[in-house]
C-alpha cells in the first residue's frame, strides 16, 4: 500500500516538474510549429525638404561582453547563466562601439514674409526663425571590434549576436539623449551660433544692424 | 494518510509556483555591460537639405562559401554646404552657383534597424559565421550600391532642382534682391 502510494506520488512529481519545465521553456512551440516573428513590412520614402542643418553631434556608444560575475548576480536567471558560464571552457570577451549622429536644424519650409521686419529710422532688420529642432540623423553601418577574446570550447560572437548588442546600444544610447538635456542643449548652442552668423553675414551687407531671434 | 498526500501535492504546486514566478520576475540574463554614451564632436555646418529618404533594403553577402542574409532600414539625405555656395552680388541681383551635392547615408536608429535573419554555409563541414570584418565590408558594399542607386533613381536631380527652389525663396525673402541660382550639374556628380 505505501509503496502504491510511493509511486503514485513520484510520478505525480515528475509529473509536475515536466509540465512546469516545458512553462518555462518553451510554451510558444507547445503545438509543434515554430513562432513567427512579425517583421516589419519593406518600405520606401522619398520626400522634400526644406531645412537649413547648423550642426551635427556625433556620439560614441560602447558595449562589452564578458562571462557573467557570480558575485554580482541578481536573480535566478542570471546565476543560471553564471553557473553555465563558469563550466564553460575558455574566454569570451569583447568590446563593441559606433556612433551615432544628431543634428540640429530650422525648418525653413516655416519661414514667412512676416519673420523678416526692416527698421529704415534706426537701419535694423529683426529676423524671426523658427526654433531649432535636433533629430538623429542616424548611425555608422559598420561597428567597431574593440576588442575580441574568443578561447578555449567557447563560441564565437556571430552576426545575429552583433545585431542584437547593437540593437540594446541603440536602446540605450536613445534613452541617455533622451534623460540627459546636455546632448541637444549643447547642439542647440552650437546651432544656434551658426544661424545667428550666417544670417547676419547675408542681411547686415549694407550697414543694417541685425537682430536674429528664435521661436 | 490522505491529507497527508494533499499537503505535499499543495506544497509541491506552491514551490514549483514560487520558483515560476522567481524565473519569471528575476532580471535578464545579460552579459553585455553598457557603457556610458560620448560627446566625440560637436561640428558646427551650414547645410540646405532639400530630399530625405527611408529606405528597408536587403543585406546579401558572400564570402567563400558561407552566406549571409540580413534587412537594414536606412536613412538618406542630400543636401548643399551653402558655406563653401559662390556668390556674386551686383545692384540688385544676386548669382549663386549651387555646389556639389553631399548624400549621406546612414543607419536608421528606429528599433530593429537591423536585423540578421540567416547565415550559412555550402560545405559540409565548416562554419557560417562571419567576423566583424568581413561583415562590416558587406555593408559597406550595401551602402556605395545603394549610394549608386540614388543618383540612378533621380533622386539627386531632384534634390539640386528643389535646392535651386529654395535658396533662390531663402536668398530673395531675406534680401528682397533678385536671386538666380545657376546649376551646373543638374544631375549631380557622382
């Protein structure tokens, strides 16, 4: 009787722990078809503009990959992976960078007649632009290996494993411009100085005195 | 002896339940340590751009006999350095030769701008990866070709008639002088 029960309770165990194992790993494959990832759709924009850019910011992000410390684990899965890390055979370090560019600019599409005013009494012209506006302008192609320490069993960083840090270094370096108002405050300057110059060069020509405000 | 049983099967359900929601609420498993973004240069310039493109265009290389397949999303633009523009000023007209085009192409910073989608190998034995290297001169292949392409798309021409649009209204709004701007590329200089 108590070796029925024994058995029972075993199995209902192994049971649970089969049912709990596949919850954890791999419920999205439970039917046998592998998960479609959507991707996004192919497209194609081509439009006119009209802005005056002033100046470009260009930022460098850095990662590295190392095994993960025992000693700075937090949680189950990171000491899962800490754990698998420390059996493996060998090295795998390395260190990965690009960078990425911001501009600041006027949308001069904005611009009207009525930004402009000419003072014939005192010889001034006082110009209204539009704010400065930043936006990313975008990101290298290529990444820069840093550094790249492969030894031992340990498998070599791959193109998808490369997407993917770069990937998480675009999140994050996003994230930092976003938090940090020196990045576009320090472009802003910068533009700004450059707007004030350029159009004083063009409009004070005939002893006009210049005036350039911005939105 | 079966209340017994029920408490261990509750006590069982309740563990495996705790070390689910332990697995699920612990943070990532990361070994990609981010470090902190660098200002590396601030350039001041002084460009009139007149076309902006969006572009998803596929990612095909080969090197020997392993392949790769991959999607980029990327930004283009073409603009004018109006600081190095030639300008000529008589009474009341003014005469600027527009100069030559600047096309940039850059890596879209939208999420998932690139994505890796397949790479493998003919032989039997081998392996498909490809170093940073040899991936990076991939894209880079991507990026001429796909440079190459703007100016047979037209684009370039577009952008040089639009730039003569808009700088003849810049120039002329502000100075109230008559403005001609002369292009002696209309199609630009690859």
């Amino acid at each position: 009787m108590e070796i029925n029960i024994m058995n029972r309770l075993s199995s209902l165990v192994l049971t649970i722990i089969l049912i709990t194992g596949a919850l954890l790993t791999g419920c999205q494959f439970i039917d046998g078809t592998q998960e479609i990832v959507p991707q996004r759709n192919y497209l194609s924009e081509v439009k006119s503009v009209n802005k005056l850019i002033l100046a470009q910011m260009t930022i460098s992000k850095m990662a590295t990959i190392d095994d993960i410390d025992l000693s700075k684990v937090e949680g189950m899965k990171q000491m899962a992976a800490g754990l698998m890390d420390a059996v493996k055979v060998g090295d795998r370090k390395a260190a990965y960078s690009y960078d990425t560019y911001l501009q600041a600019y006027l949308d001069l599409s904005t611009l009207t007649p009525d930004d402009i005013k000419v003072d014939e009494a005192t010889k001034t012209i006082t110009l209204n632009l539009p704010a400065v506006q930043t936006e990313f302008a975008g990101r290298d192609m290529e990444i820069r290996e840093d550094h790249y320490r492969v030894s031992g069993l340990r498998s070599h960083i791959d193109p998808k494993e490369r997407a993917e840090i770069k990937e998480q270094m675009n999140t994050a370096l996003k994230k930092e411009v976003e938090e940090k108002s020196e990045f576009r405050s320090r472009l802003e300057t910068e533009a700004r100085a450059k707007a004030d110059t350029y159009f004083k060069s063009i409009l004070g020509t005939d002893g006009y005195n210049v005036i350039v405000n911005f939105k | 002896m079966k209340a017994i049983r029920t408490i261990i099967v509750l006590a069982i359900l309740a563990v495996a339940a705790f070390v689910a929601y332990k697995w699920y609420t612990a943070p990532e498993a990361s070994n990609v340590t981010m470090h902190e973004a660098k200002i590396t240069d601030v350039a001041p310039m002084l460009r009139l751009c007149s076309v902006e493109i969006y572009d998803d265009v596929p990612v095909k290389g080969t090197i020997g006999d392993r392949h790769m397949f991959a999607r980029v999303a990327l930004n283009g633009s073409i603009s004018f350095d109006l600081d190095s523009v030639q300008m000529s000023e008589s009474a009341d007209t003014i005469a600027v030769t527009l100069p030559r085009e600047i096309v940039d192409v850059y890596e879209s910073t939208d999420a998932g701008a690139y994505q890796v989608i397949d790479t493998w190998f003919d032989s039997f034995l081998g392996s498909s990866n490809f170093t940073t290297a040899e991936e990076n001169s991939i894209k880079s292949k991507v990026r001429d070709d796909y440079r190459k392409d703007i100016y047979k798309k037209g684009y370039v021409a577009r952008a040089r008639k639009e730039a003569v649009a808009n700088l003849t209204s810049l120039l002329s709004g502000l100075t109230g002088k008559t403005v001609i701007v002369n292009d002696p590329t209309p199609d630009g200089t690859l």
